[in-house]
C-alpha cells in the first residue's frame, strides 16, 4: 500500500471508535442511574414499640380490651376470684359460740355425781368454821377441816348436809351434816385471791390435781403442788398460784421423773363447782 494513504485510513479508524463510543454511552449512563438508585434502597430503620402502637390499626383501644375482658368474665370468670360459695363455705365451718378455738385451753367445772365413791361422815370437820375454796370460781364453794381431811371443795346439797370433793382423779368425795358450814354460807363467805384450778389435763391427756403438802424434792429446787396420773408433776418457782402461766393456751412447767421441767400446753382446766 502506498504510504500517502496510512494517515487517512488511520484517521477513519479513530472516527469509528468515536462514533461506537458516542452510541454507547446512552446504555452507561442508564447503567450507573440504575446502580446509584440500588444502591439508596436500604432497608427502613425499626420503628420503636410506641411508634407502632401509635398507628391506630395495628392496636385495639383501651375501650375495646376491656369491652373484650369484660366479655371473658362473663363467659369463663376470673381464675383469680374464689367461685360463688367459696367465702360462705369456710365462714360456715365455725364452732359454736361456747366451743373453744383450736389449740386453747377449754375451762369447764367439776362435781360430785353417782358415779363417785362418797364417804359418809359422822362428826363435823367444819365445826370450827369455813372459808371460800380456793379451787372454786363460785362462792358458795367451799373449805374446812384439817389440811389432812383433803375437803378440797364442799357444797351444801340439801338443808345441812354438805358433800366434799377429796380425790378428784380417784372420784372421791366425803357427806357429813355441818349447821356451821350452812350458817357461814347463809352469813356470806369472804373470797380470797383468783381461783385455781382443781384439775387439768395436759394436750397428751395425762390428768394432774393438786395436793395438799409438798415433801418431796424436785429439780433444781423447785416446788410442786400437782400431780400427774402418770407420775410427771407441775413445777413452780414459788407459791400453787404461780405454776399455770395464763396464755392462750395455758401452759405448765412439766417434769418427769425428776427431770428438768419441759413446756407443755394443758388443754382442759377444771373447776370445782356445777
């Protein structure tokens, strides 16, 4: 080929890469406009709870939640209330009035009836007078005689006759006529200090009364004016009145065999009287 003709065709061959670049460039730049607008799609920020709860067709109103629970009530009930009846059926299962409440002490009276061994007396023990027993909350109750006649509690049951606990736990009881115990009681007896208990019995139901002398020696000094059925014995620091400490229940310092005395609730106490 002739050299004059090697610029020209050079020429012509740049002219139709300018031309071929020219009709391309449309396409390049739609494909960056459709990059870039890909690229700014990202994804919407989590919008907070109280943002959601605010648009008003993801939510119920309070209106309608307790229209809605309301409506439960009435159809299941609340689990959390007790059923119809519940509350009545524990109030109904009181004891009476007179009955004592669980794990108190039950205060009750003692007598003489047909079932005890009486001893008829001939002389009058209370010839020398008489006095309010102190075994007794009732003042016609009373005592007289030597501390070895054992006439713990005594009651005028007809004109002169009067009739004497003198064992409680063995249900023995003396009868003797005393014109000077009726004549006391018709004058008016003096009470003298709280009353004490003639019996009690403990929660294992062992039976105790009182005694009238204390010779023995007990733990650690101490005194004791009741004896158990079973040999255990009521413990005091000092005097008979002293050994029932007054709660509720009542409770006593019980020893046995000598020992040291253990705290035991006592469930019934007895007076003497009707």
């Amino acid at each position: 080929m002739p050299r004059s003709s090697a610029p020209s065709v050079r020429a012509a061959l740049l002219r139709r890469r300018l031309l071929t670049l020219l009709a391309a460039l449309p396409l390049l730049l739609l494909g960056v406009t459709a990059c870039g607008g890909a690229a700014e799609e990202r994804p919407s920020a989590p919008t907070s709870d109280a943002e959601e709860s605010a648009t008003p067709t993801e939510s119920p109103s309070p209106t309608s939640i307790e229209a809605t629970r309301a409506g439960d009530d009435a159809e299941t009930g609340d689990p959390t209330e007790p059923e119809d009846g519940a509350d009545d059926g524990a109030a109904g299962s009181t004891t009476p009035d007179d009955a004592p409440a669980p794990g108190s002490t039950e205060l009750t009276t003692l007598w003489v009836d047909d079932s005890w061994t009486i001893e008829e007396r001939e002389d009058d023990p209370c010839a020398f007078g008489a006095a309010v027993s102190p075994y007794s909350e009732q003042d016609d109750v009373f005592t007289c005689g030597a501390t070895a006649d054992s006439l713990l509690a005594c009651m005028i049951e007809d004109g002169d006759t009067a009739v004497c606990i003198t064992n409680p736990l063995e249900r023995t009881a003396m009868r003797f006529d005393s014109p000077t115990a009726r004549d006391a009681l018709d004058a008016g007896l003096e009470v003298e200090g709280e009353p004490i208990p003639m019996t009690v019995e403990l929660t294992d139901g062992a039976l105790c009364t009182t005694i009238s002398h204390d010779h023995d020696t007990h733990w650690d000094g101490k005194f004791s004016w009741y004896r158990c059925e079973d040999g255990s014995e009521l413990l005091t620091d000092e005097d008979i009145t002293h050994t029932f400490d007054e709660g509720d229940p009542w409770t006593v310092q019980r020893s046995v065999d000598t020992g040291a005395p253990e705290e035991t609730a006592v469930a019934v106490v007895a007076f003497a009287g009707v």
